[in-house]
C-alpha cells in the first residue's frame, strides 16, 4: 500500500492497481482528490506489475462531482481535464468501481476510464442542471457518444440519478459485480480486461450513436417542444440541450471547446448561483444548531392520524410508503371509509406504485372511530378541522390516551401550538408537523418548535422527515408560522392592486413571468372562490362576494376572476373587469394604471421585510430557512433563491427605500422592519445576519 496523499492510497492487487479515493462526506473532485487520482493513476503506469488499473472510493459513494465548494476559488492542484486526460490516454485499461452515486464529474471521471463496473445498488447521473450548470468536464460530449442522443438529453436536462442496471442497458456500465463485492468483482474484471487483450476503449472515440443523430435536428426541436413547461424560466437545460447538438454537429474537440463556453456563461450567471444557495441551504436546514446531531432519537415505528381527510390521508401514505404501520381515527364510519378508499385510489392512480407494492402499503394502514387506537402509537398528528376548541379537545384526549413518551404533533397551517400544548400535561411531546398539500408529494415540511417541545422531539422529527423524503424546516411558533406569514403579505398587495386599478390577470402575468407556477387569482380560481364563502351570509361588501353570488365560483364553476373554455383554459374577463371597476369607484377611488414594477414592488417586497421580521423575532434560524421554505413550499422559483437571497441580489438599501416610499403612500403596511434598516445601513445582506 503505498500513500499518494491524504486522500488516497496506491495497492497492487495481484496484476491489477488500485487506486483508492477516500474524501467523507462524497469524494468530490476537490484538489485533493483531482491531485490523488493524477498521482495514483501515475504510480500505477509505471508499477511494472500493474497490467490494468481500478479507481475505486471508500465511504457511502464513488466519486458525487466537482466539489461545489471550490467553485469560484482559484484553482489548486491539478485541473480536472488534466487527470482526465490521464486516464483516458493511459496505456493500461483504467476501469472505474462505482457504488453510491457516481454524479457530475464523477462519471465524467468514469466516462474517461475505459470500462465501468459498479454495484446493482449504484446510480449514476449528471445533475448539474439542479445547480443551474451542465457537465463541464466532457460530459456533454461523452454521454451522448455512449448513451446515444436521446437518452442524453433526458439524463442532462432532468439530472435523473440511473439505476446501474438500466446504466448497463444503455452501455453506460460495462458490468455489474456482486454487491458489498465491488473491490474484488471490479479487479477480477480488470485482470480480466488485461488478460484478454481487450482495447483501451475511449468513449471519445464513439461515433455511432452521433452518427445516427446527424441530419436529424427535429430530435432537438421535439425535445425542446415537449419540455418547453418543464424547462420555463430555466437557463441550463437549453444550455444542456445545445452542447448535446454540438457533440452531434461538431468535432469532439470543437464539441468541448463548446462545452467550456457555455459553462463559463452558467457559472457567471445569477441563476446558477441561486441554485447552487439552494442547494446548500437544503443540507444547512437541517442543522439546528442547539439540537446536536447526535441527540437521542425517540423510535418511530407506529404512527396514528387523526382526520381522514385530503390532509390526513396524504400525511398517512408517506409513513406507509416506508413500511410504518399507520392507523387513521375518523368521527364517522362513511368519512373513514372515504378516507381510506382516497388513500388506495391515490396509490392505484400514481404512475410509481406497482400493484404488489399498493398491496402492501394498504396492508401497513388501518382505520378506526376509537381514539384509543392510537394508544400505543409513537407518533399521532393531528389533522382536523382549523379551530382552536377543537385541537384542544383532541390534545387534551391524547394525553390521557397516549403511551409515555409519544409524540403528539398537529398539521395546523397557523395556530398557536403553545395554546395547543397548554391542553396537555406534556408541552414537551408537542410539536407542529405542517405538511403542504398533497402531502405525499409535496416536499416541504414546516416543523414549529413551540415552547416546551423537547431536543429529542424536534431530532426525532427533523430525522423522520428525511426518512420520508421530506425537506424539514424548523420554525418558531407565530400566525402563519414563516410560509403563511409570508403569503399574507403577498396576498394582502395582490388584493389591495387590483382595487386600485390593476387586472387580477395583469398581477398574475408579473408573478408567472417572475417564475412562479401561477399567479394568486388563478390560484384561487382553482381551489375555488367559495372556500369558506356562506352564501346566506354574504352582501357583495367584496369582490369575491360579488363573484361567488354571481355563480362565479372558480374553475369548477366555467368562470371566477377568469372566463374559462371547456378545457378550462383560462382568459381575461370583460365580467370581471367591470366588477373591479364599479367596486373601485363605488368606494370612492379612481383606478389608475399599475406599472409591472409597481406590481411586482409591491407583492415582493413585503415578503422580503416579513421575512426580515421573521428572522427579528427568531422564528426562523437562518435567512436561508425561508428561502428553502419558499421554493419546496410556495413556487418560489429557485432560479430566484428565494425571497431572503432575492432580496439580497436586489440589494437590501433599494429595498428600503422602495417600503419607505410605500410606506408614505400607502401606511404603515409597508414599515421596514429594523433588521432591514439595519442591514442595508450596514451594507450587509440577510446571508451574513446573525
Ligand atoms: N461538493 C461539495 N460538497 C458536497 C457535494 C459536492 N458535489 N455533494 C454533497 N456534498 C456535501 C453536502 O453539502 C453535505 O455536506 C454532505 O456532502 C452530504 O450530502 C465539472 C461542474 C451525493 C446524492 O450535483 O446530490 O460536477 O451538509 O446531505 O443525501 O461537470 O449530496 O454534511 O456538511 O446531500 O446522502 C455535480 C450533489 C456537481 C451532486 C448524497 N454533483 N450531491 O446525498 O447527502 S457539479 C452533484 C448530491 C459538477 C462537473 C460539474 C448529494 C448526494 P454537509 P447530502 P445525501
């Protein structure tokens, strides 16, 4: 064993070299490794003894791409395309070992070695289009020469982690070894690539996957077409696409000289560098930092819902989904038999469940009218109706019901959990779990620390969510917690710009043409104006009850601040216009023309100075909590990083200045919060608030 450097180590197995990354937490590219590989892959061309060589990772994965930290550092240690260059014109076959995820510059590593051997576990991919990039490092050049053109595009532009098995289907691995025997399977197979002579196999020698793309540019022109939604807003997946035409257009060399170009333009850019924040701010969130990682974990291995509704049964299917038994407590017979038949219809509908799989996931969920079903579970969260007397009741019933030492947790979007807890004899045990609906497929899950909730139950839970396959957030208790406060803020302008003259549809154009999904008014379209609306009781004193008496209730009802066709798609409406503008007048204003900055100003920069207020009053840790609340809860697009990073980027004293000039219109609504006036008077951004 011979040590090439702190992060690798040099071993001659029989007639094979082995060079051995070792670099916890995911052998990233860093100098270290990129110098190691250079200097291993040398010691093993001149060892006499070496006929063919195996690059190999220690850990939980083979190399996971270029270390996203050193980005925008100087340059240290050897340059990637060196050690590349290396390996691929070495004059032994270098076999790649891959377990974990062999990502980015990982497989673009891989992809220069001769052959590639991983684990069935393994997965290999090219994500740099989630950081806003593309795969630097000859990727686009090489994957398509392997994988052929389509299946280049899809791996590129969704930076989809592929299973080895469907890797060896599409020739990106050359075999798969016997797991937990990836060491031994990967030098048998190098022996073997030695003894039998096999050619020094350089994927940039490919050619008849290009081949048969060339003279075919409709492959481009549909690819484009048919992910033009996905793609919206979205700067690297055209970028993507482009270097791909190039390997099919141009030389390999021309091809990379493509590649480089289009990189250097990513990576200067705003959006990568909002999505390579997102991608850090994930991982920072969560970390709390007066809950050690290593506080106990109470085990988790029953779980009881209490409402059976949309929210109940979406929370219940990601506990099934990873094999804890679930037992849901309803009023009524007929509500509990609905909700466990939306339950495995949601299952039968969804394009990832097997049959055998549904089957067993009903199997794990029971049902029942009896509270004290839930007696021996180790977690219960409440999901019913959003009344405080009525969470009251429930906990209070849940502390004479529940084992010692479970967790009771309520889904409210906004009450106070302290109050909650205050019906129990154990606030300790209390904690918010607020899910985003539909539960089982949004991402986002608030998780509100109120007063007394204990370190293990905040570890235990923060812990649970990444089992589930959630991003956690831990936030303090206050109206709204941080997502719904901060939509307060944007719906309160929403609202306020259209009775001074603004088109709700005018309000919405800004807000998708900003990035988000959709704008507020066809959002309400779609959930429907009525929700909470009692006709008897309403007297046309607000628009919405103007619309909802005039049947105008939303999609549902074929028009609410929209007309819409009998494909729903949605069109101004002369009807509703005329509403806005005889309510404006009516109340005495006189509307007036709303620029898009102004509309734009006005929903987005109360969010940013909520969220400074958030910060104040530390019900969120870091500002970057709220970012990462925003974009897998809101539609917050993460080419924006989110308001707090956004707010940033604008710049904090124009921010200011814009709330203070609202403020001496249009009141107090508009008061920069003091970290606001704080920072910008510091010249510093909510990123360095502490
Ligand atoms: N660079 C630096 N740190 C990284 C990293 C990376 N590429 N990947 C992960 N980490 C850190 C992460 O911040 C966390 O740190 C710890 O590792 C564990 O990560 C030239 C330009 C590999 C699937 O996009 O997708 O190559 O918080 O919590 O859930 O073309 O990490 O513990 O301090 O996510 O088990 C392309 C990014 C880079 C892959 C593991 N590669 N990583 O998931 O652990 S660009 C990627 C992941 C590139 C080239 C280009 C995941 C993972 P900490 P984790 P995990």
């Amino acid at each position: 064993m011979t040590a090439i450097n702190e992060v690798t180590r040099y071993d001659l197995e029989g007639d094979v070299g082995v060079v051995t990354l070792n670099s916890p937490p995911v052998n990233a590219l860093s100098a270290p490794v990129r110098d190691g590989l250079a200097n291993g892959v040398a010691a093993a061309m001149a060892d006499a003894g070496a006929k063919a060589i195996v690059i190999i990772c220690e850990g939980r994965t083979f190399i996971a791409g270029a270390d996203i930290t050193e980005f925008g550092g100087p340059q240290r240690g050897a340059s990637l395309y060196d050690v590349q260059t290396t390996i691929e014109n070495a004059k032994k076959p270098v076999i790649a070992a891959i377990h974990g995820t062999a990502l980015g510059g990982g497989l673009e590593v891989a992809l220069t070695c001769h052959y590639r051997v991983a684990v069935p576990s393994a997965r290999c991919g090219l994500p740099e289009v989630n950081l806003g990039l593309l795969p630097g490092a000859g990727g686009t050049q090489r994957l398509p020469r392997i994988v052929g053109v389509q299946k280049a595009l899809e791996m590129m532009t969704s930076g989809q982690h592929v299973p080895a098995k469907e890797c060896l289907a599409m020739g990106l691995v050359d075999e798969l070894v016997e797991e937990g025997k990836l060491r031994e399977g990967a030098v048998a197979y190098a022996h073997k690539v030695a003894a039998e002579g096999r050619p020094l196999k350089r994927v940039r020698d490919l050619s008849d996957k290009i081949e048969a793309a060339k003279g075919h540019p409709e492959i481009f022109a549909n690819f484009r077409a048919a992910n033009s939604r996905r793609f919206r807003g979205f700067l690297a997946p055209e970028y993507n696409i482009r270097c791909v035409e190039a390997a099919v257009n141009q030389s390999f060399e021309d091809g990379l000289a493509t590649e480089r170009k289009l990189f250097g333009e990513l990576m200067a850019g705003s959006q990568s560098a909002a999505q390579r924040y997102a991608f850090f701010a994930e991982r920072q969130a969560a970390k709390i930092p007066d809950v050690p990682d290593d506080t106990a974990v109470i085990p988790v291995n029953k779980v009881g819902i209490i409402g059976a509704g949309t929210m109940g049964g979406g929370i219940a299917m990601n506990f099934m989904n990873i094999g804890i038994p679930v037992t849901i407590v309803e009023m009524k017979q007929e509500a509990l038999d609905r909700g466990l038949a939306t339950i495995r219809r949601n299952y039968e509908r969804s394009r990832t469940a097997k049959p055998e799989e549904t089957e067993a996931r009903m199997s794990r969920l029971s049902g029942s009218l009896d509270l004290s079903a839930l007696a021996d579970c180790d977690l219960v969260i409440e999901a019913v109706f959003e009344r405080m007397d009525i969470k009251k009741e429930v906990f209070a019933k849940l502390d004479a019901i529940c084992k010692p030492g479970a967790i009771l947790a309520t889904n409210t979007s906004g009450l106070n959990i302290d109050e909650i807890a205050s019906a129990t004899k154990r606030p300790e045990a209390v904690i918010g779990l607020h899910f985003f609906s539909p539960a089982n497929v949004m991402k986002l899950l608030e998780i509100v620390r109120a007063d007394h909730t204990s370190k293990e139950v905040i570890n235990t839970c923060m812990k649970l969510a990444r089992r589930i396959g959630k991003i956690a957030v831990l936030v303090g208790v206050c109206p709204g917690f941080v997502g719904n406060r901060i939509l307060g803020q944007r719906q309160r302008e929403a609202n306020k710009l259209i009775m001074e003259g603004a088109m709700p549809w005018d309000v919405d154009r800004v807000l998708y043409d900003f990035g988000f999904p959709m704008g507020p008014f066809a959002m309400s379209d779609l959930a429907g104006l009525d929700i909470g609306w009692v006709k008897e009781r309403s007297k046309g004193e607000t628009i919405r009850d103007v619309l909802c008496e005039m049947d105008r209730r939303g999609q549902k009802s074929g028009a609410g601040w929209y007309d819409y066709d009998e494909n729903r798609n949605a069109k101004p409406s002369p009807v509703t216009e005329k509403i806005l503008h005889d309510f404006i007048v009516r109340t005495g204003a006189n509307p007036r023309k709303i620029s898009d900055d102004e509309i734009l100003e006005r929903c987005l920069y109360p969010m940013v100075n909520e969220g400074a207020k958030i910060l104040e009053e530390k019900k969120a840790i870091r500002a970057s909590d709220i970012d990462v609340v925003w974009e897998n809860g809101y539609g917050w697009p993460i080419y924006e990083g989110g308001p707090m990073w956004w707010g940033d980027r604008v710049g904090l004293p124009k921010v200011l200045e814009k709330m203070k000039q609202f403020q001496a219109q249009m009141g107090d609504a508009f008061k920069p919060a003091p970290l606001l006036e704080r920072l910008a008077a510091e010249g510093k951004r909510f990123q360095d608030a502490r």
